[in-house]
C-alpha cells in the first residue's frame, strides 16, 4: 500500500473526541478557556 493510502486510512479511522481532546489542549496552551473555544463555534 501507498504511504497516501495510510494516511488517509488513519484520518478516516480518526474519531471527533479524540481530534477535539488535541484541539481542547492547544486552545489551553494559549490561555483560552474551553468555553471561549466554544464561542468560536
């Protein structure tokens, strides 16, 4: 299989919590609240 082929497998197989627990971090590492992260919705 191609490398392309993996990565696009793992990104299909990514599920949302776990894309939103990374991104919930980050906004953290810039002293955002989790409820200012929701505002941006």
């Amino acid at each position: 299989m191609s490398k392309t082929y993996n990565q696009n497998e793992h990104i299909a197989n990514t599920t949302f919590a776990s894309v939103y627990l990374l991104y919930v971090n980050k906004v953290k590492k810039k002293d955002l609240t989790k409820e200012e992260l929701l505002d941006f919705s």
